[in-house]
C-alpha cells in the first residue's frame, strides 16, 4: 500500500519554549519502519515545513494516511487536518494516533476520521495495514477505536505490551530533508533517541504513567548502541525518565563507550530523587559527551506543592540532586508549575528558591490538568468549554486566585527572573557567544518571539481573546467511557 504519515503544525506556540524546540516525529520514524518491514511504500511529511498537506496527498497517492497527535493542543488542528485530507482524497482510509490520542481520543471523533490508534503504533499500524489491503474485517485489528454505521467502538485490546526489539530501528530518511530544522535549545540540527518508554512514578500532572499503567519498556543494549552510534552529534533521548534502571544503564554507558561513541552535546529527561540514588551512574554516563544536559522536572519550591503534585520527592531531594549533577559537570534546566490557586507569597516562595539555588535555566509553565489524567476528571467541572489550543501550559483554564492580570504581571516576573530575559543577567550578545556565527539568525529569532513572555500585556490580551465564552463544561462525563483514558 501507499501510506502517508502526517506530522502536523502545532498551531498556537505565542508562549512558551517550543521557538527552542522543534524534534523530528520519532513515532512516525518507527511506525514508517515497521511498515516498510511489511513492504508497504511509505512517505512522511512534517508540516510543520512546507509543502502543504494537499501537495503531500498528491505526490504520495496513498489509501492509508496517519496523522499524529502528541498533545492535547494539537486536538482542533489534526481535525482541521483531516478534513483537508478528506477533500483531497476521499477515498482514502484516515487513522490518528499518538499519545493525546491514546489518553482521551474523544474529540478526535469525527466524521473525517475513520479510526484512532489507542495503542503503540508500530504494532498497530502495519495491522490495520494488511486487513485493508486484503479486505479483512477492521473490528479485528486491536487497539483501534473504530468509528462504525452505530458510532465509535473500541476494537480488542493487544494481548500484551508491545516488546520495543520487535520494532526496527527508525527511519530517520523519512525526515531527512528537514534534518536541518530540528533544533533543541542552543544545538542544531538535534536527533531524538528513545531507549525505554513509559514511567513508574505516579506524578498527577503527567498523562504517561496513566496511558503505560505505570510499566517502562525497554530498548535492547545493541539497539540503542546503533541508534546512538548512528545518529548525529547533538542528541535528545526522549525517554520519560532516563537512568531509570540503574544496572541496565551503566551496562548501556559501557557499551556505549566500547563502540567508541561520544556526541558534541546529549539531553536527557530525570529525577532528583534519582540522581540522588545515582552518583556512579552519573560519573559513567558524564564522559559521553562534551556537553550533557539534564532537565529535571522540579514543579514546585516546597514540599508542600510537591506532595500536592504527587511527586514522591521532597525539595530536599531537588537541591542535593542539583548540586549532585553540578558537582559532575552536568548542565541544568528545568521547569516548575505554577499553580493558578496560588496567592502571591506563592509566586515569592518561587522566586527565592530559583535565585538561592541558582535556578535560572528553568522554565515556568502554568499547572494544566491534561486530558486522559485523573487530575482532568477532577477539575474538568471548573472549566468551560473552549478551544484545545489553550491547553499549551500558558494559558489560563478557569479564573485565577489572585485574578487574571495581577497573576500575569507575577507570571511574566517569574519569566523575567530567567536567563531568557535578555534584558536581565544574560545579554543578547551573551547568547550569541555561545552559537557558531551561521546560528546567530536562529537564536537571534528564537530571543525575540520568547520575549513576549516577559510582558504581561501580551498574556492578557492572549486570554481576552481566547477565553471561554460559555459556561458550559469541557466535557460531559456523564456519556461513560467515551470520554475516558483509552
């Protein structure tokens, strides 16, 4: 078969870090192997460049178009997508899949989708593939919520979780004519490198763990040493939580090391906790790389914020697992959630813990209950209907403690007490000492859109225009599981 898979723009990105962030769609790099294995012909287009969709359906001519949909803000442009896809091709067959659409497939269920993948795609994918090839029944195909003459049904589950060495290493050659586009903070062009999927821990903001049950699947050592040694100097490990098996990733170090692989600069996603569990392995893993960076998911700058997370981790544990990772030449970013219950004490708390420690490489999202979490169900009666897009972790939800402007004025404070603020401690000029001289545009342009969040005019006027206009709530959970975690 001809298969097309689509990455769509994210739309709405005004706020936040994502000018410093643009990765290549891994998932589809794995599901466009798996179905080559199959023999199917497979094209990928990340429209987050040009060309347009259409111009893809007409070089592609495919029966089988899968689009994926990573965040819950993504929801209204993968329908707006498929709809374009439908006036295109209407005989084509239109799957979407990836995680918002595993953890709270609901509003994915339109006309202009035939069905959605609730489960790891690699597997699923190539599937439904062969049955509409050879005609087989579709109800037959797990992890598919399959939109019928008598609505939307839920397909058997898979027997068993999908084991990652079943699936080939990704098709980077897919993407590889926007090689050059995919940056991560000051390093470009980046490659994401997964070696394990899921997460243990039982955070209430974080859909992972709900989606995996709280299980973490792993990559073979052979595997993840050839997906490394094979791909480019700067990579970002995409794994939930790296270092997560101590003995497996010092086996990982070693292996690593023997094949003779040393990158310019690698990011990984932890623990502080766990660095603290960790010394060994972080002296292991530290000569890897000229540069290794750590981003840490901090939350909040007291325990009482982090127990109101469900973080199982105290702020102890934050400033030894920082001085820790300092103390062996790794670099520290991070984020904290900022609460919009807080008072203003709450905002000051915040702003002494990151100067004290020297936290100024973290970034400030507002704590957004996230479609397919407990933490959703709980607060979805607080908020109104309104558009998807909202939920970038930048924008308000329900009305604040402190109201919407003052909350503002203390969030774009925040924003300004960072390194990004290139009116603060860290300059324009100091930025573009750290980049080769043909990345001074990018950087230069990345500054000037991250600017905006210093200002809380540009947040309100944000909120003015895409603030619910009904009472009415996001979601009736009274339908029964339609609504719920898939």
């Amino acid at each position: 078969m001809n298969i097309l898979l689509l990455r769509p723009h994210p739309g709405n990105d005004r706020f936040g870090l994502g000018p410093f962030f643009r990765v290549e769609p891994l998932g589809l790099e794995y599901i466009g192997a798996a179905l080559r294995s199959a023999g199917h012909a497979v094209t990928a287009a990340d429209l987050r460049f040009r060309p347009s969709a259409a111009t893809w359906i007409r070089r592609a001519r495919p029966q089988l178009v899968c689009i994926s949909c990573l965040h819950a803000l993504e929801y209204e442009r993968v329908v707006e997508l498929a709809r374009e896809i439908r006036r295109a091709s209407p005989e084509a067959f239109v799957l979407a899949g990836g995680h918002a659409a595993a953890a709270f497939p609901a509003p994915l269920e339109v006309p202009e989708i035939d069905a959605l993948c609730l489960d790891d795609g690699e597997e699923i994918v190539p599937l439904l593939a062969a049955a509409l090839e050879k005609g087989r029944p579709l109800g037959d195909v797990p992890g598919l919520r399959l939109r019928t003459g008598d609505g939307w049904v839920n397909t058997p589950a898979l027997e068993r979780q999908t084991c990652l060495d079943l699936v080939p290493l990704p098709a980077r050659d897919l993407v590889d004519r926007h090689r050059s586009g995919y940056h991560c903070l000051l390093f470009k062009p980046v490659w994401l490198v997964e070696t394990a999927r899921g997460c243990p821990h039982r955070c209430s903001f974080c859909s992972v763990w709900q989606l995996y049950g709280r299980s973490c699947r792993e990559r073979s050592i052979a595997a993840v040493v050839e997906d490394f040694a094979t791909a480019g100097d700067s990579i970002f490990v995409a794994d939930d939580l790296f270092w997560h098996n101590p003995a497996r990733s010092l086996e990982l170090a070693e292996a690593l090391k023997k094949r003779g692989v040393f990158k310019r600069w690698i990011l990984v996603q932890t623990r502080t906790d766990l660095i603290c569990r960790s010394a060994d392995l972080m002296a292991a893993w530290r000569p890897l790389a000229k540069d290794f960076d750590i981003f840490l998911g901090l939350e909040a700058a007291t325990d009482k914020g982090l127990a109101g997370l469900t973080k199982d981790s105290g702020v102890a544990e934050s400033v030894e697992g920082v001085r820790l990772a300092r103390e062996l030449r790794y670099g520290i970013n991070g984020n904290f959630l900022i609460d919009p219950d807080w008072d203003e004490d709450d905002f000051r708390d915040l702003w002494e813990f990151v100067a004290r420690y020297g936290l100024q490489r973290a970034g400030f999202t507002v704590l957004t209950p996230l479609p397919g979490t407990d933490f959703f169900r709980e607060m979805a009666p607080r908020i109104a209907r309104q558009p998807w897009s909202n939920f970038d972790m930048h924008h308000l939800l329900w009305e604040p403690r402190v109201g919407a402007r003052r909350f503002f004025e203390l969030y774009a404070e925040t924003w300004r007490r960072s390194i990004l603020n290139t009116s603060g401690e860290k300059s324009l000029v100091d930025w573009m000492k750290q980049v080769r001289p043909s990345q001074i545009p990018y950087i230069a342009r990345v500054l000037w859109r991250t600017q905006r969040m210093m200002k809380p005019d540009a947040y309100l006027r944000e909120y003015e225009k895409s603030r619910p206009r009904t009472t009415e709530p996001l979601v009736d959970f009274g339908t029964g599981a339609r609504h719920g975690a898939a």
